[in-house]
C-alpha cells in the first residue's frame, strides 16, 4: 500500500516509438500533440521536439520584438540576438529553470536547444570562413604588420600587467584566490583578441569591404587573429601542463599540429580538386558539398575533444575551401540563409541566455576590479591602434575609424567566453558582466563608425569631371558597365554614333577612351574583387563564357575603330549592395567624364517589353546618387529592322528643356557631328511664357549652349532644330511619343526645373523614376516605338 504521508508522483507518459537514449535515460521525443489524453496540458513539454520548437518559438518572438524598435536608430540585428537571449535568461523568464527536468531528472531540459545552438555556430564560423577573401586578408604590408602587432602586444601585455593586483582583496567566499589570475588572464586575452571572423563580419554589415579602409581593418584582423591563435595555443598548452597533466597537454598540442597539417595537405587539395573536375557554368554534385560540411563538423568535434574552442577547426576548413564559384559559391548558396537566419540568432540567445544580470549586481564589489580592467584594456587597444596608424601617415579620421574596429567584439568571443566559463575559468557574474560589454560594443562601435565613414566622401566633385567642361585637347574618357551578355549590342551601338574612323576631315580628332566594366553577381566570397585584362595574359575569370563573349566583341569593335579608339577591360566580381561602389571607384582612378549603364529592361529582337532586372534598377539609383561624374543610363530596345547596315542612317533626337542635364546631354551629342551617319534633330520645349532673363541664369546658359551647337553643326547638312510649345503634361506625353516615333535613338537629360516645364500627372505615373519623367515616357513598355533612350545626368555636387 502506498503511505498516506507521501502523495504519489503523477504517471510519466509512456514511451513512443520515437525515443531516444542520453546516457541511461530514456526520453520520448514527440508526441501525439493535442491527441494527448493527461489532465495536464503541460506534459506535451516533457517530450523533446515540442520542447525544442517552443523554446525556439520564444527566442524568434523576443528577437522580433527587440529588433522591431532597435532597426529604427540603426542598432545591428546581432544586438537584438543577444537581448533576446538577456530576456529570455534568469532576471526575466528564465527559460533554462522552465524546461530543467522536463524530459528527465537526469537529463537537461535545454539539451537539444544546445546542440542546435552549437551546430549553428560550427555552421556560421565555416561559412565566414569561406567567404573570406585569403589574399585580401593576408596581403600584408609594413603598415599593417606594425599595427597589428602593436594593437595584440600592447593589449595583452597591459592587461597581463594587473593579473596579480590586490589578489588579497579577492573573497575567496566568491573565488579560490588561485583562480583570480586565471579569470584575468581569460580577460586580458579577450581584450587583446581581434578576431578575422568577427571583423569581415562588421566590415560586411559595414558595407565597406572593397573600400582601402575594410581592406586595411582585415588584415591587421588576420594578423592580429594568427598571432592570438598561437598565444592561445601555447597558453592552453602550459595551462594543461601544470594544472592537468603534462601527457594531455602534449597529446593536445601534437593533435592541434595534426590537424593543421591533414587540413592543409588533405582537406585543402581535395577541395581544389573539387573546383578542377566541376565543369564550368554545372553545379557541384551534392555529396561533394556534404562531404564538406561532414568534414568541418567532424574538425570542430575533433577541436573541442582535444580542449580547444569548438568552432576552430570549422574555421579551419573553411579558409581552407577555395572561395567564389564553384565550391565556395555552392555552400553559400544552399546553406547561408539557413545558417544566417535561423540556426545563428539561436546560437547567440542560447549563449547570451545563461548570463544572470541580478547575480552579477550582487556580485559588483567582486567584479569591481574586472570591470576596471576591461575599460582600461579598450582603451589601451585603441591607443595602440591609434599611434601606430598616425606613425604610418594614415589620416586622422581613419586612423580613428581603424581604431574603432579593431575594439569590436562579436560572436566568436562569445564562444571564447562560453568556454571559459564551463572550465571554471570564469566566474558566472564576470561572464555576464562579459556579455554586457559585448552587448554595449556591439551596438555602439558599428553606429560610430557609421557616423564617422561616409562612402561618399571620396566621390565629392572637386574637380568637374563632365563632357561640358571638357577642355577643347581632351580626349573622352567612357566608363561602360555591363552585366549581361544582352547589354553588349546596345553599349557597341552607342559608342558607334560617338567614335569613327580617322580621315583627311576629322585628322585632328581626339580619342576616346573606353573602360569596360564586366560586373558579376559575387556568391561565395566575402570580399569584392576587379580584374584587369591584359591581352597578353589570360585571367581566370576568362574562363567564363559570357565573359569572353563580351571581351571578343570589345575587341573586334576596337580593331575597326583602332585610330580613335582606346579600350580597357576589367571584370569586378561584388554583390549586388556593393557595385555601385566599384563602378565609382574604377571611374575615379580611370578620370573618366561619363559612365554608361544599361537600365535593366530587357526588350525582345522586334521590340516589345520581356523583363525587367530590379538588381541592375537598385544599382543605377545608387550611381545616380553618389557618381564622381556624368552618367548615362541607356534603355536599348534594338534599331529598326536593316539599321545595322554600315551604311545606314541613324535618326538621333534630342529634347531639350533646359537645365544642368540637358546641357550635358548636348555636349555628348556634340561627339556625334562629324559621323555621316548620324541625322541629328533637337527638338526645343517652351513652355510658351517667356522668363524673367534677369533671374533665370540656367535660361541664358542653355540659349548660349544652343547657339553654340548651332554653330557647331553650321556645316553639317544632317542636322536640325525645331521648337515646339508645350502646356501642360498632356501635351508633353503626346510630344515626346511625336519625337520617339521619328527616331531611333533620343538623348534626354534626366532632371529638369520644375519652372521650366508643366509635368503635371507625369511625375505621379513614373515607373523607372531614376529615368526622370520624360525618360521614363521613352522607356514606358506601353510606347509602340522601337526608339532608344539615353538619359544623361550631369557630375552632381555633393555635400
């Protein structure tokens, strides 16, 4: 009989046929849901996937929550990871203490949240790994070296320094007083730590890895990450040598050697030959990339099991996988968003979530000296990476900036702090007081960066880099940028009209000067890359097909145009985010006056609308903001059928209205004169009030450039100028359609005055606004008309 004294524990559920064995104990791992027949409905908690799914459930709910409001002032989403976790730990619901002894009393309650949470971790390390760019990383210089190790040396040596202060103030009610330099130590190392991953991860939501200021960050990361991987080896090693055994920290350090030497000799050429045997343009087969991911599990279990952070050897393999396409792109690709949005938020809640803020509270007076000692490390770090920047003439602001970065702190030192405190090395109040100063970095030092680096600044117009103010012996210095095989013919087409042949009548002609930019969508590689093309030379990226096609046509029209005509090639491998920075660096080393985009319409051979590339769209609205130069945005629907006879005439309108833009448009039809087979027609809008030419200065510039023009094609019979009045928008659309159906290519300038001409109702129906309203009339898929536009935007001036 059952004594009356003690109540009877309430039946467990019985076993399913999915359970599971950890250690001796069985557990269920799913139920039957809401078909369960207990008096309690929170039994369903005590098998392990309904357990799992809501703890998951719970932390994507806190990370809505807190990101909702944080993305608003700019805070980093890995912010709102770790708050999650805060929310989710001791001081608020606690989540750990909710599903402790659910599936057993011997088993863990957050036991599969756990490995989730480690697997996303080993995941995402692999994949930064990848990413990143091996030469940019390690393409060191003096500069670098000398920052780096000041930054590592400084730091760890500063904090070193107080390992034994006031060691009799310690409680030992709090901390065996032989683990107080332990603790210390464990700091001093965070501190002095600049880890790659963590580094290309900020530079990456940075949006400045193709910038001289992202590349100089990475490598001092790459160095100051090598140099603390050895420190940390040989302090593992010598720790385990006096506290464990001298056996076990040989066996540590030979496994650590083996590793790196099976990953370099075994792993490493196995990968490249991966990349050699896949045809170009074919995926990888499946169980190759499989393999790969087997292989950086099996590194990171390997790892841990000889007391190293687990996510090293992920690490490892990853920067031992050739980056970019096909292998790297091919991870990236199937794995990335997975990792990146689901199993790397649990990752850092999990982590973030066994920190006790009010534990720590409590615990103040004996951390006291902790906290000391972090804000005195932060800041002998940036002093030491702000000396040695200044000792090696890099600017003030950058020198800050370079500064700023190497002080981030990011994932990877959380798991270096998770480590430590499951070795005991860290007490739980200084790991959370830990995770706090993550969390303040994290969302501070990113902000302040923003607010210091302006992308733009290097693009401001100093100097006038327009066809306008083109001096008379210049030559024309084009940027063209292509990004698909289908934007050939229309680029080539263009630059036709412009260039021709040298004869006895154009033999003091200037040259033009074409750059081509071949712009490929980066997968797989962290880092953006431009290649130049030789001729003499072959470069790897020629083994893509549509760039070779590209490169052949280039060539071909170069060879017919040899005497006024000049091209360079590069291909800029980047993403999408960030192309519109490489197109503006490459204009601003190359001195070019205008850039020449497709507008990403793609139109089919008789001229009626097939697609449209929102990418190529999201490109050209950033190069219209932040361009050094003029540009160009050509919408290339094809001429009329037997126009690409030699010898065939091309009808060119211009519609000028007046205004910056216009003005330019006419200084590149300027170009066009002395080709007999262009027939030039400007078509003038008036508005039909005449202007006050006491106050309207653009109205005395645009008359004195029309009259120049006219001047110009004074002795030229294919030519002509007409003025039409024009009230109301209306009357503009049913012009601009009169002027495309007698065309085959208009030129327009994109922004106008508002003064100057009544857009009413147009402006409100734009469907490519970075076009401008009567650009965007010419490249409507409702025009019947198989006219071309270019619509031209003068140099900007930036403030």
């Amino acid at each position: 009989m059952t004594d009356p004294q003690v109540l009877p524990l309430a039946p467990r559920p019985p076993l399913r046929k999915a359970e599971v064995c950890y250690g001796a104990t069985f557990f269920n791992i799913s139920s039957y849901g809401i078909f369960e027949e207990y008096e309690t409905p929170g039994v369903i908690f005590e098998h392990a996937l309904p357990l799992l799914e809501i703890q998951i459930i719970l932390i994507f709910v806190s990370i809505v929550l807190c990101h909702m409001f944080l993305r608003r002032i700019g805070i980093p989403q890995f912010v709102s990871h770790m708050l999650a976790g805060f929310i989710l730990g001791p001081q608020l619901f606690d989540l750990v203490e909710f599903s402790s002894d659910r599936l057993s009393l011997d088993v863990p309650g957050d036991v599969a949240l756990e490995g989730v949470a480690r697997f996303g971790l080993v995941m995402f390390t692999f994949l930064m790994g990848v990413k990143t760019n091996k030469k940019a990383a390690f393409q060191t210089d003096r500069r670098t070296i000398i920052i780096a190790v000041s930054t590592f040396l400084v730091t760890m040596i500063s904090g070193l320094a107080f390992r034994n202060f006031r060691l009799d103030k310690v409680d030992p009610l709090y901390m065996p007083l032989r683990l107080a330099p332990t603790e210390r130590t464990v700091i001093a190392a965070v501190q002095a730590l600049t880890l790659l991953p963590v580094i290309t991860h900020l530079v990456y939501e940075l949006k400045i890895p193709n910038s001289e200021l992202g590349r100089i960050a990475i490598s001092i990361a790459a160095i100051n990450d090598l140099l603390g991987f050895t420190t940390l080896i040989c302090v593992s090693y010598v720790g385990t040598y006096r506290y464990v055994s001298p056996s076990i920290a040989n066996r540590d350090m030979v496994a650590m050697i083996i590793l790196v030497l099976v990953i370099l000799f075994i792993v490493k050429p196995m990968a490249q030959r991966i990349v050699d045997i896949t045809p170009e343009g074919k995926p990888v087969p499946r169980i190759y990339l499989y393999a790969t991911i087997m292989t950086a599990i099996a590194a990171s279990i390997y790892s841990e099991f000889f007391n190293q952070i687990h996510v090293l050897g992920a690490f490892l393999v990853g920067m031992a996988i050739p980056d970019g396409p096909p292998l790297g792109s091919a991870l990236e690709d199937k794995f990335e968003s997975l990792v990146t949005n689901i199993f790397f938020p649990i990752s850092i809640a999990v982590m973030t979530m066994k920190g006790d803020v009010l534990r720590a509270l409590y615990s103040f007076d004996d951390i006291s000296f902790n906290i000391v000692l972090v804000i005195l490390t932060s800041v002998v770090k940036w002093t030491a990476t702000f000396v040695p920047c200044m000792i090696c003439k890099l600017p003030m602001k950058e020198s800050v900036i370079i500064a700023t970065i190497m002080n981030y702190k990011g994932f990877v030192d959380l798991c270096f702090l998770d480590g430590a405190v499951k070795k005991k090395n860290l007490t739980q109040a200084t790991y959370t007081f830990m995770m706090i100063y993550v969390l303040l970095n994290a969302g501070i030092l990113p902000t302040i960066v923003k607010a210091l680096y302006d992308p733009k600044r290097k693009y401001i117009g100093y100097v006038k880099r327009d066809i306008m103010h083109l001096k008379s012996n210049s030559d024309l210095k084009i940027l063209t940028c292509l990004h698909k095989p289908d934007n050939i013919s229309g680029a080539i087409s263009l630059l036709k009209l412009i260039s021709l042949p040298l004869n006895n009548e154009n033999k003091d002609r200037r040259v033009i000067a074409v750059t081509t930019l071949y712009l490929v969508k980066l997968a797989g590689r962290m880092f953006p890359i431009l290649i130049p093309h030789d001729k003499r030379s072959k470069a790897r990226s020629l083994q893509n097909s549509y760039i070779q096609t590209m490169m052949l046509a280039f060539n071909e029209f170069q060879q017919e145009n040899w005497e006024s005509l000049t091209i360079n090639s590069f291909t800029a491998y980047s993403h999408e985010d960030l192309m519109d920075q490489d197109i503006c660096n490459l204009a601003l080393d190359q001195l070019t006056s205008m850039i020449i985009v497709p507008s990403g319409r793609r139109w089919s051979p008789d001229g009626s609308y097939e697609s449209e590339d929102i990418m190529i769209r999201r490109v050209n609205a950033s190069l219209l903001d932040r361009a050094p130069c003029s540009i160009g945005v050509l919408n290339y629907r094809g001429y009329h059928k037997g126009k690409k006879r030699t010898n065939s005439t091309i009808n060119v309108g211009v519609i000028f209205i007046g205004g910056k833009d216009d003005r330019e448009a006419l200084s590149l039809v300027k170009w066009m004169r002395q080709n007999p087979r262009v027939c030039l027609t400007v078509t003038r809008f008036l508005s039909g009030q005449e202007p006050n030419k006491s106050k309207n200065w653009d109205y005395l510039i645009d008359d004195e450039v029309l009259n120049d023009l006219k001047a110009t094609y004074s002795t030229v019979e294919n030519f002509s100028y007409v003025e039409k009045i024009v009230t109301g928008g209306p009357a503009v659309a049913t012009t601009v359609r009169l002027v495309a159906k007698d065309n085959d290519l208009v030129i327009v300038g994109r922004g106008h005055d508002d003064e100057s001409m009544d857009f009413t109702g147009l402006a409100e129906w734009m469907e490519l606004p970075e076009l401008g309203v009567i650009g965007d009339l010419l490249a409507s898929k409702e025009l019947r008309s198989r006219v071309s536009v270019l619509v031209v935007q003068q140099q900007q001036k930036h403030e």
